[in-house]
C-alpha cells in the first residue's frame, strides 16, 4: 500500500476493511471470532478495541497455516472454523452461510471461483468433479495453469479436525512456507468430500494489495449501493458519483443528484430532493423536502417540507422544524428553527431557540459565546430580526417583536414593539477619500 498504515486499516466506504470482515463474521452469527495479526498490530489493537475478539500475534509470516495455528488451539473443537481474510472486505455474509451450512455432513468445505485470468492463483484440482487438492500457481504444472477454478482461501471446517491437519502441515514447497490449502489434501486423504460453493460475484473474494485495487472495490461497491437505492424507487442521477459511507434509508420518490456523500446513519423521507454537492452524516430528513447544492448537514433533524441551502451548513444539534428555510452561507449550530421560520442569508444561528414565523435578516448572528460559556438566545413567535443584527446571548426577543437592522441588542426585547441601537447618521462635507 505504500503507507504506514497497516493495510486492513485502510478505509472502503468509510470504514477499515477489517472492521467490515469482523462485521461480516458478526451477521453468521459467530461467536468466537479471532483476529490474527502480525505488522502493525498495536495500531489494529488500538482502534479496534471495541471489538469483541481474541488477539492471537503471529511473530513470523510463515504461511497462511501457521498464521491460522496462532489462534486454532483456542477455539473449540466442536465448533467449526470459518477463515476470512482482513483484505477481502465485500464478501456477503449470504455467501458465507452457504459455506458454513454445507459442513454438516462434510467435515470441510471451500469458497471457489472461476475467473477469466487465474494467474496467480491456487488451482482447484478434480477428479470426475471430486476436489482432490489445490496447487498452488507457483508450484503448478502448465497443464494445472489452465485450470479457470482457484482457492478463494475462504474455507469452513470443523475446529477438532482442522488441529489434527495444521499439526501435520510441513514446508516442502517453492515457497517454504506453510500452506492452508494442504488441508484440501489431507482431507481428501482420510477420504472426506471436500464440498465446494461458489459466491454470486467475483469481487466478493478479491484481496486488496494496492490502492488501486482498493479504489476499484469502493467503486463497485457504491455501484451495487446505488442500484440497491434505485430499485427502492429513488433517482440517482449518476450511480457513478454517489458515496455512501455507512448506511442511507431513502424514500420513494426522492431524487440524488451527483457527487452527494453520505456518513454514518442517515434517514430521508419520501419525496426529497438533494442536490449536487451535498454531504450528510448521522442526519434525518423528513418528507418533501429541498437541500438545494453544495449544503453540508450533519447531525441534524429537518422536518417536513423544509428547504435547505445551497451553501448552507447545520452542525450537530440542529433542528429544523415543518416548513422553516435556512439559505445560502447560513450556518446554525444546537438550534431550533420553528415552524415557517426563515434565515436566508450570510446568517449564523448558535444556541438558539427561534420561534415559528421569524424572519432572520441578512447577517445577523447570536453572539453565544463570551470567551469561557456559551448562551442562549431565545426569539419568540412572528419576530422580525433587521439584518446586520447581533444578538448577544443571553438575551430574548419578544413576541411579534422587531429588531431594527444594524442593531447591537444586549438585553431583552419587548413584544409587539421596535427595538433599536444605532448612532445618529450625520454627513462630513469635504470629507477625501484615501487614494494609493
């Protein structure tokens, strides 16, 4: 990878591709999962931390055999073993089940593929169908290299059987090293069947060892993402140019234009259109609603009918409620805006409450912070905030009440009556202007 990250830390669709194969074990429904790591390890340990996983250290990179004994002794012999790989991140967790369910009567069983070009990799040997062994691309004849079938590496096995064979495995190879795929022989040896399944696409087995690798897998990940979106009835309008990088529950009749990106946990009503530009993390969006280009949201709630932007940002804590717009460069930070409120422009809105029907002038910003604290500013229902205002917090304005534009307001405003500081306007005659 050319980095000094370990290359299981490396992100696609905004989550390391460890955490996706540790995900992936989780939706099987494994109980007992390891992790075994060698380079870089005390950076997986650190961030992955939270994971519930035995950590087994492989000091040397003997083989894949020897990397799966640092942790097969601690596994128990009546389970069976699944072996996935921290650099293949979009095997499905279907094609996993199907794996595992097919060692009930079997004691091994294999994930192959078929591909157009298998250079590299170990081939599937049979015999009138029957899996007798994988060879290895290094150590296969020319005739074994035309072979289409290869070892994903994926395999299930009962737990007891796989210490029996791991203790048998030697390193008479081209490689010198300890090959998992000798298991295949052994097990065909003691005269079981090797049950092989296939998994629906390709790229679910790919391994990742560049960055271009890893660049071609997002990419067909957000394809398969975006046409899971579109088939739920919602426009995209290019499925090349959208990411999404945690998980997007959109209504019908919503519409994505291009290069939106979305984070964490977001949720979109029906009828809802985002437009280009857009990022949103960890938000929800009601129905019918307009985030017009370029708008960045994120941990926020907007309520139906709602009209957001361009150019506009809502940080964590907003809420937006029915009918209420925010425009462009108007940022609002741990605020509510009530029911038809509206802040159009150049506007910054922090620890606020504003109530329904208020119009918010031009540049006008609740001062909230007085260097150590923060403060409320609370303005109530039909107010009318002149633009070029500051309010400065903690202060509340009244009911139907008006604030003259360029005003400085430092304490509270009465209802149903202006309020205003400026200086008086005066004209100094024969006043010059500054040239260069």
């Amino acid at each position: 990878m050319k980095s000094s990250l370990p290359k299981v830390m490396h992100q696609l669709a905004g989550l390391p591709m460890l955490e996706r194969v540790y995900l992936r074990s989780q939706e099987v429904g494994a109980t007992d999962i390891h992790i075994v790591y060698g380079h870089g390890g005390e950076h997986l340990r650190e961030y992955c931390a939270a994971f519930d996983v035995n950590w087994a250290h492989q000091q040397e990179q003997l083989g894949t055999a020897h990397a799966v004994q640092q942790a097969s002794p601690d596994i128990n012999d009546n389970n069976i073993a699944l072996v996935l790989y921290g650099d293949v991140p979009l095997i499905k967790s279907e094609t996993l089940r199907t794996l595992v369910a097919s060692v009930k009567d079997n004691n091994i069983a294999l994930l192959t593929v078929n591909l157009e070009d298998p250079t590299g990799y170990g081939r599937i040997v049979r015999d009138n169908e029957k899996v007798v062994a994988i060879v290895e691309h290094k150590d296969a004849s020319e005739q074994q290299k035309e072979i289409d079938e290869v070892n994903t590496g994926i395999l299930a096995v009962r737990a007891g059987y796989l210490n029996e064979c791991l203790a048998k495995i030697d390193n008479n190879n081209s490689q010198g090293e300890y090959y998992l795929t000798d298991v295949i022989a052994m097990a065909v040896a003691d005269g079981n069947r090797v049950k092989t399944t296939q998994p629906q696409n390709t790229y679910e087995v790919e391994g990742v060892n560049d960055i271009n690798q890893l660049a071609t897998l997002e990419r067909i990940h957000q394809l398969e993402t975006a046409r899971a979106i579109m088939a739920d009835g919602v426009g995209i309008a290019d499925p090349a140019r959208i990411d999404v990088r945690g998980e997007l529950n959109i209504g019908s009749d919503s519409f994505i234009d291009i290069n939106c990106i979305f984070e964490g946990v977001v949720n979109i009503g029906k009828g809802v259109k985002i437009g280009a530009g857009c990022i949103i993390k960890n938000s929800s969006i009601a129905n019918d609603c307009i985030i017009k280009p370029y708008s960045v949201i994120e941990d926020a709630i907007i309520d139906n009918k709602v009209e957001v932007g361009p150019f506009a940002r809502l940080r964590p804590g907003t809420h937006l409620k029915e009918e209420s717009r925010v425009g462009n460069f108007v940022e609002i930070k741990k605020s509510e805006l009530g029911k038809g409120s509206k802040a159009s422009h150049l506007t910054y809105l922090g620890d606020a409450e504003v109530g329904s029907g208020v119009n918010i002038g031009a540049g006008t910003i609740t001062c909230n912070y007085d260097g150590a604290n923060k403060h409320k500013t609370i303005i109530k229902d039909g107010a009318f905030i002149g633009s070029t205002s500051q309010l400065v917090a903690p202060v509340v304005i009244g009911k139907n009440a008006t604030i003259g534009a360029g005003s400085t307001i430092t304490r509270d405003a009465e209802d149903d009556a202006l309020t205003l500081t400026r200086s008086a306007q005066k004209t100094v005659k024969g006043w010059q202007r500054p040239k260069k």
